[in-house]
C-alpha cells in the first residue's frame, strides 16, 4: 500500500528538498504543488499541478480530487521585512493559506505537516523548547504564529515543524544567507555579519530528512528540527569561511541594530531539538558536517551550464 502526499510550495527551498526526498521513496504517490506552471525541482520526478495556495477554491478542488492522506506545506511568504510592508499579501500567504488548507484537509481526512519558525519567539532567552512561549517581535512572526493556532485549533490531525535559518542549494530559489556568503568570500568581498543573533542553522536537505521521518513514523504536534549546533551568525559565517577555503579575515562582526532592519530580529534564539531526536531516534548535522554537504552542492550547482 502506498501513501498518497501532497507537497504544497514544492517549489521553494525547503519544497524542492522535500519532494527529492519523499520521490525516493515508491511507499509515497507523490503530487507536488506550487504557483508557477512546472516544478523546478528537476532532479526528481513526481506529478505537479499549479496552485495558488491563497484561492480556497482551488485549494478544495485539488485536494479532493487527489485525496491525499498526507499534505505537507512548504509554501510561505518569507521574507521578513516585506511582511512588514506587505502585510496583506504576505497574510494570504502565510495564514488564509494554511487556513485553506485546513478546510480542504478535511473533506479528505488528511493530515496536515505545516513548517513555522523560531520568529514566533522574542530572542530574550533561548534557545527554546516545544514547551516555551511564543512572543513574536515581528509581524512574519506573527502571521507563522497564527497559522500554527489555525491548526492547533483544528482538531489533533496535524504536526508542526519549527525550524530557523534554512540554507542550501534549490533550482531558482531566493538567495539564501549561505549561498550569498559564499559567493562573497569566492569573489575577495568584504561581508558584514551579524555577530549577536544566536541559533541553530540548519541545511535544507536535513530538515527535510527530519520531516520525511516524521511523515513516516506517523507522528503528530509540535517538533522543533534545526542543525545541531547553536551559534552566532559571524561564527557560522568563519566556519563556511574554511569550509570553502576562503580568507574570513573578510568577515566583519557587527550588531543587528546596525542593519537598521524594519522587522525586528530575536537575537538570543535557538531551537532545542531534543523532542525530534529522541522521538524520531535521528541525529541532526552538526554545522561541520552541514556545511560539507552545502559546499558540494554549491561547487556542483557552479559547475552546471545556466539554462
Ligand atoms: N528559510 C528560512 O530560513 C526559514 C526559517 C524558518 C522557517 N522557515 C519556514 O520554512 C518553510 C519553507 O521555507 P523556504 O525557505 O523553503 O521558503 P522559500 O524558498 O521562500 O519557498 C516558499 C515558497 O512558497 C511559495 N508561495 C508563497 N505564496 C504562495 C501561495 N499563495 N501559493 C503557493 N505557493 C506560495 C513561494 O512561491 P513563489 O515563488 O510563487 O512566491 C516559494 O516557492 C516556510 O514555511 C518558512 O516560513 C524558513
């Protein structure tokens, strides 16, 4: 017997991690979902529709004809300082969306796995546990808040999954902090980095191995999966720094208020991810053994001829 699952925002980062990892796997019938009219994700193959996650109509429509018993959410509105800006898009995104899918979950009883993050807490004092409070500071904080209320308030068929600094290589995605740094060191720039915002960075293609095993072993609520180690961002940028070999005497410390950024950041963060390994029996990478993996990718994703 296989599982039918669908993956929604399967063409983001984390989504095209996810639909490599549950393609792999013949037990899934995999369906992927994003806006745009093909998958990126061009290292697997799977079936994929065309969706916008915000029309609940259409939400309705695909998930009863494809029934699925898993649907796994990928899709947000990420960034940070343009939720400030663009409050009502980005809650479509973030909230009506997983609201959709809500209702559209169960007319097929499926189970809902919804990703949010540690901007739901304040950065006053991590890292935090399952159990700790949320106190977001920003309004994407807020909005990855209330999703996680909408299917809290659902009933019991769901699991959430916080992460927090996702990096990693994906076929025309977002540039993501990692691969940015990495690009500046190999060209001899000088980079500021933030040196007093403190938390687990975590590599795509593991929070995707995380969620593939909570898919698997049927769990359900709330589980934090993040890299292993907690660290400043200027520390992780001096590790990628001799990963790749470059000079990280290029890497200048500085304070966040310096960025004069519009959403405010938690600064003493980190997710404790001892719930997810003792449940899931998995280890999470450490950075070393994430950042290995990050330059593979990277040097392989150079080599590639631009299409
Ligand atoms: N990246 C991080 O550091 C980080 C940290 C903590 C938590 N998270 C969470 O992890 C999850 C995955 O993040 P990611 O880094 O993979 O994000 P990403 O690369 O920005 O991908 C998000 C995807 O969602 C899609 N999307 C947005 N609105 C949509 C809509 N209305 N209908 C359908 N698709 C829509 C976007 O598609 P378009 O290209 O069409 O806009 C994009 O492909 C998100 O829930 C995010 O909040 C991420």
């Amino acid at each position: 017997m296989y599982k039918r699952v669908l993956i929604t925002g399967a063409n983001g980062l984390l989504g095209q991690k996810l639909t490599t990892a549950f393609s792999a796997d013949r037990s899934f019938d995999l369906l992927a979902s994003a806006r745009q009219p093909h998958a990126y994700n061009s290292d697997a193959s799977f079936g994929y529709v065309s969706l916008d996650l915000a029309n609940k109509g259409a939400v309705k429509e695909l998930v009863w004809n494809f029934a699925p018993e898993i649907i796994i959410n990928a899709a947000a509105y990420t960034d940070v300082d343009g939720c400030e800006r663009e409050k009502e898009l980005s809650w479509r995104a973030n909230v009506t969306a997983v609201e959709n899918l809500v209702a559209a979950s169960r007319l097929v009883e499926a189970k809902l796995i919804h990703v949010s993050t540690d901007y739901v807490f304040d950065g006053k004092n991590g890292p935090y546990d399952e159990t700790a409070l949320p106190n977001p500071l920003s309004y994407y904080g807020r909005e990855k808040l209330a999703s996680e209320n909408v299917l809290r308030n659902s009933g019991d068929n769901w699991a959430i999954v916080r992460t927090m600094v996702v990096y990693g290589i994906a076929n025309n995605v977002k540039k993501n902090f990692a691969v940015w740094l990495a690009q500046e060191l190999q060209k001899g720039n000088r980079v500021n980095i933030v040196s007093d915002q403190i938390g687990n960075t975590t590599l795509a293609d593991d929070l995707a191995r995380g969620i593939y095993e909570l898919v698997k072993q049927n769990r359900r609520g709330l589980y934090h999966i993040a890299g292993a180690d907690i660290l400043s961002r200027y520390d992780f940028a001096v590790k990628l720094a001799h990963a790749f070999g470059s000079d990280a005497s290029l890497i200048n410390p500085i304070k966040t208020a310096d960025l004069n950024q519009l959403a405010a950041r938690p600064l003493q963060s980190g997710l404790i991810t001892l719930k997810a390994q003792s449940e899931l029996g998995m280890n999470f990478l450490s950075t070393d053994e994430s950042l290995h993996i990050f330059k593979r990718q990277f040097l392989e994703s150079a080599a590639r001829p631009a299409t």
